[in-house]
C-alpha cells in the first residue's frame, strides 16, 4: 500500500514537474525564434507545433494547463517545476517576458490550438503599451487577435492574495479540523489498546502536505487556531504543519514532505501511554512522574510499529518521534550514552514542536511566550540546542514576527500579525491585520496593512511596530483574525 | 526489516537500529538477534549492513542473551559483522580513546 501510495505521488508530481519543464522550454524556444525569425520561418513553425505537442499532452489528460508564477517559483498544474542550470534560463527568460505585461498566470483549456498559441505568443515578444495597466492592454489584444482559449491573470501581491484566499482558508480550516480529529481517534485507539488504521493518518498528511503546497500562509495561520482542552491532538497537527511548510521551503520534494509530515503528526504518540493524570497535572511534575514523560519519545518509536496500512514500518516517522526532543548537544532526552546520527527530519521536528508547544497555553503554562521571543531564544541561545541552520530557515519563514503575535505600532495602533513579509530583507515589517485604533477603539472591520508599502508623502514605511504585547491583555482571539 | 530501511544509507540504519535497541531493551533481542544470526528464504543471511547493525543494538542492550548472541556472531566469517561485534563489545570508554584527537 505504502509502496503504491509513494509511487503514485512521486509520478504524478514527477510527470507533472517533468511536463512542466518541457512546455518551458517550448515556450522559451518559440519566444526567442519569434524575436529572431518571421512567423513562416521552418523553425518558429517547429517550435510552435512542440508547443503544441507538449501542452496538448498535458490538456488531454488534465483537462487545463496551467502556468503560474509565484516569486522565484513556477507551478504548473499545482505542482512545482523544479529547475536547475539547464532550465533555468528558460524559465527566466519566460519570467521576464510575462513579468513586462504584469502577467503571473497563464491557463488554457482543451480547445486551444496551435493558431491561439501562435497569435499569444507573437503578442508576448512585443513590447507592453504604455498606460495604467499593461496586463488589461494585453488581456484586450488578445481579445482583438481573437485568442478565446487561454485566460491571464495578474501575478497575485500579498495582500490581495491573502484578501482573496477565504476559499483558501475554508479549505484550511476543513483539512485542520479533519486532522485534528483523526489524530484524536488514533491517540485514543492506541490509548485503549485498539487497532489504528494507516490509511486515515495517510490521507491526513496528503491533505496537509497538499494544503501547504497550495497556500501555506493559510495553513500557517491554522495553527494560531489553539485548543487549550485538545492541545495533544491540535500540538500534533501544528507540529505536522509547521514542519512540512519548512520542508517545503528547504526544497523537500512531496514524498520527503510526507514522511516528514507523518513523524511530525505522530512525534508524540508515546505520549498516549502516559496517564492522563500526569500529561494534564497542572504544576510541577516529580521525579517519578517526569521520568514516565521523559520515556515518550521511547514509548512512541514501539508504537509505530503497529501502525497498519503501511508496507513496511514508517522508519523515519519513528526516528522522528524518538529524536524529537534530542538537542544537537545531546543534551535532550531519552539520554545516549554515545555522539549518534541525528536525522535532519528530526532536527525540523525538534524545532517545530518547541516552537508551538512554547507559544501554547498549557495545563502547566497558563501564560504562553510570545512568538518572537521564542524564535530570538531558539535562535540566539545555543544552550537550547537547536540546529543553527534549521533554526535561520524556520525564522526565514516565520518572519521575525511570526504569524499570529499581537503588536504595537508606532501610530498607537494594535495589530496582529498574519503573514511574514514576502520580501527577505523586510521580514521585521510583515503583513498585519489592524486591530484597534490609536484610542484602542475596536475596529469593525480590521484592517490589512503591509508594514513594508512606504508612505508616499515621505516615502518612508508608515507604520512600524514599536514592541510585541500579550493578546490576553488586549481579549484577543488571535485565530479570529489569523485563521 | 523491510527494504526501505535496507535502502537508506548505513548511518540512518544504525540510528534506527540504535533507537529501537534504546526503546525495545531486552525485549528487542528476540527480533535483533533473528537479524544477526537468523536466516532467510533459500538459507541466506540477512544483508551485512543490517547484520552489523543487529550486532551494535544488541550491544547497547546488553546483558546475558545478548552476548550469547553475540558469541554466535563472532563465528561469522564477515568482516562488517565481525567489526560491528568487536565494536558492540568495546566499553564506551575504551572506543572514546580509540579516536583520534580532532587536532591530530
């Protein structure tokens, strides 16, 4: 089962990655023999009839295709085209085409042919008309040229993107909660002693490994969504979450992601062999009881063994639940007695899971840590022993803000935080949602503000936020305005 | 243990093997020593990397069984197991003094 599942994946989004890779060379090799060459030229015709050829391919099965931009990424089809030096300047030079008529998104549909093609790409090697917006002229030449079958879109900014993306966060919301709810039963099937299905948690990780493919900062903001009396089984599914949107970052390809995604959901399933009168007791715990707790991690490897459904045991997602609290100083539990190999998915779990169980309210932490300061702790104290490197790509993706803390800025107001900038060098200036005014009147309707945007009088960014504050003191409900 | 641990590289199977033997204790020797000395379809050993890996986890565990586990192993002809066995064997302190200083 395991064996089909993978390899599903893994063609799928490799047939799709490879297609994707051929139409841009297609297209890159038509655009440039157009610049060269008149439209009847042998070799702007042969390259028309292999764009032809490699779309129609793809339109036969999938029924559309299509060609999306997002920073230095392309989608096509949903799923990312890797590139490398060979493809690279293709794509670029693809990018650069698109980018000069604000183009960011390119479909087509089964009744293109190759006279469409021929008129858009003709249309795309000329220069954009001056004017307000270069996208709506060339969205109105290609209705004068007649091209019926392929549809543009703009390269979404930020924060309209993230004003658009309800359906995104519904989509969200759905794979949350359904994850939530699978990893209750499974904890409370293991806890009574009952079979597990394998095939449930599966479906669980696709769906979020497919979530945060397709819009992460709408998965990102789910986990702001903290159930203080569900925390095992809401930690475990932002643990999932807050790992695969880092493997993503650092490349991961799916299959990576999902068994990252699967340690990560069950990093503490030896936790469900600790009395709840131990794992709930508000307060310190003694000698004896933190020994039973400090055994989960040992508890958890055991138990995925009798995780069903799968070909062979997940090895990995083992690894994971018995490393995750290992530190790279071996510092952590369980103890070793010897330097051993600690596995770079256990090293992303370790990270994830301190980062969200800090930031939670717990039977033992009435008073969660704000976000930024968890990431400047991790980040700055080696003491913690955390991996440096996994560390910086986990703030990268946080933002110094990470999604979800409550600021104040410089103007009096009072923000949340719900997405990190976009832009590398701007991640101290992220995208906030204003929540009440200068006088600290409530707004009606908060606010999105991009911290980065300059003011255009001064030209200078018009907010900035001046300290970090704890939402509890303002009666914040961070997730209403987040998730 | 199935292919896909077989398939990863030697280091993550001897972390694994080194978990389980941590987590599992005595009652791990059963399935590690099917490994190191046990046989499979047409009289055949397991692979030598897994074999030594058997071999370093029942060190960890430790104890009366494992040894004699161990014991059968040492009649062994391959050099991986015999190595793993030797290492397995070697107090923790000793194979600190056995590395080379990093200066050096």
């Amino acid at each position: 089962m395991r064996v089909h599942d993978d390899e599903l994946i893994r063609d799928t989004s490799a047939q799709l990655s490879a297609e994707g890779r051929k139409v841009l060379s297609a297209l890159y090799a038509t655009m440039r023999s157009l610049r060269l060459y008149p439209l009847e030229n042998q070799v702007v015709q042969r390259a028309l009839s292999e764009v032809d050829a490699c779309t129609r391919t793809v339109l036969n099965r999938e029924g559309k295709m299509q060609l999306r931009l997002a920073g230095d990424f392309v989608f096509f089809n949903d799923v990312r085209v890797r590139l490398d030096l060979g493809n690279y300047a293709s794509f670029v030079f693809v990018r650069k085409a698109l980018e000069v008529h604000e183009i960011g998104d390119i479909e087509a549909n089964t009744q293109v042919d190759i006279r469409e093609w021929t008129s858009f790409l003709s249309l795309l090697v000329t220069e954009a008309e001056e004017g307000e917006s270069a996208l709506d002229a060339f969205g109105q030449r290609m209705q004068q040229a007649g091209i019926e079958n392929i549809k543009i879109g703009p390269a979404a900014a930020l924060v309209e993107a993230l004003s658009l993306s309800e359906e995104a966060k519904e989509a969200a919301r759905r794979t949350y909660a359904r994850s939530v709810s699978v990893v209750k039963d499974v904890m409370t099937s293991v806890r009574l002693g009952k079979a597990w299905s394998g095939r449930r948690v599966k479906r669980v990780v696709l769906g979020i490994v497919d979530q945060v493919l397709h819009d992460d900062a709408a998965m990102l903001g789910m986990t702001t969504l903290r159930d203080y009396d569900e925390y095992t089984f809401t930690h475990s599914v932002n643990v999932c979450i807050l790992s695969v949107a880092l493997g993503q970052k650092l490349g991961f390809s799916k299959l990576q992601l999902f068994e990252l995604g699967l340690g990560a959901l069950f990093h503490d399933v030896g936790k469900s062999r600790v009395p709840l009168s131990v794992l709930n007791k508000d307060g310190r715990l003694d000698k004896e009881e933190w020994r039973i707790v400090s055994q989960h991690p040992e508890f958890g490897l055991i138990l995925l063994f009798d995780l069903h459904g799968f070909e062979e045991p997940p090895y990995r997602a083992m690894l994971q639940a018995y490393e995750h609290h290992m530190r790279t100083d071996f510092t952590g539990y369980p103890r070793v007695i010897r330097e051993r190999w600690f596995g770079f998915f256990s090293r992303i779990v370790a990270v994830s899971d301190a980062f969200d169980a800090a930031t939670s309210k717990r039977s033992y932490q009435y008073i969660p840590f704000p976000p930024d300061e968890v990431l400047r702790e991790m980040r700055d104290n080696p003491a913690r022993g955390f991996d440096g490197t996994v560390v910086k790509a986990f703030v990268n993706m946080m933002g110094i803000y990470p999604v979800g803390t409550v600021c104040i800025l410089d103007t009096g107001e009072l923000s949340v935080v719900v997405a990190p900038s976009p832009n590398p060098e701007e991640l101290h200036r992220p995208l906030v949602r204003i929540v009440s005014d200068a006088s600290g009147r409530r707004l009606a309707e908060p606010t999105l503000v991009d911290l980065s945007e300059p003011d255009p009088a001064t030209g200078r960014p018009a907010r900035t936020i001046v300290k970090t504050t704890d939402p509890d003191k303002y009666s914040i409900t961070v997730s209403d305005f987040v998730a | 243990m199935g292919k896909e641990l077989q398939k990863r590289d030697l280091t993550e199977q001897l972390a694994f093997f080194e978990a389980y033997a941590e987590a599992a204790g005595p009652k791990g020797i059963k399935l590690l020593s099917r490994l190191l000395n046990g046989r499979r379809f047409l009289w055949m050993k397991h692979p030598s990397p897994v074999r030594a890996c058997a071999a370093r986890a029942l060190g960890i565990i430790g104890g009366k069984d494992a040894d004699m586990e161990l014991n059968v192993a040492e009649m062994d002809r391959d050099p991986m197991v015999l190595s793993a066995v030797h290492k397995a064997r070697t107090p923790e302190e000793e194979k600190k003094a056995e590395m080379p200083d990093a200066g050096s």
